[in-house]
C-alpha cells in the first residue's frame, strides 16, 4: 500500500488568496470612493481637477 501524505505544497494557498482579497476589496473600496468624490465634484459644480479652496470663519 501507499503511503498518503498531507498536501503540505497547498498549505499556503488559503493564506495568498486571502491577501489578494483583500487587496482586491481594497482597491474596489478606493474605487468607489473617488467616484463617489467625481459625482459630488459634477453635482456640486466644481471641476474635478481644479484645486478648491475651504475657508472657515468663527463668529463671536
């Protein structure tokens, strides 16, 4: 009879697609934040690319 060994070689397998889907999530999230960010930049009317400028002023 055979021998049956553990699949060690696939051990790390899990642990790498792990790291990519999170990689992967991460990139979605981002992706979504700067379209979110280029919606509001065309609803409010500002150019996506022009630098804005936020002035706060306290009133005493």
């Amino acid at each position: 009879m055979s021998e049956v060994r553990p699949l060690t070689r696939h051990r790390r397998t899990p642990g790498v697609l792990d790291v990519l889907a999170r990689v992967g999530t991460l990139v979605s999230f981002t992706a979504l934040l700067v379209i979110a960010a280029a919606a509001g930049g065309a609803v409010d009317g500002s150019p996506a690319g022009e630098p804005t400028t936020v002035t706060i002023t306290f009133d005493r």
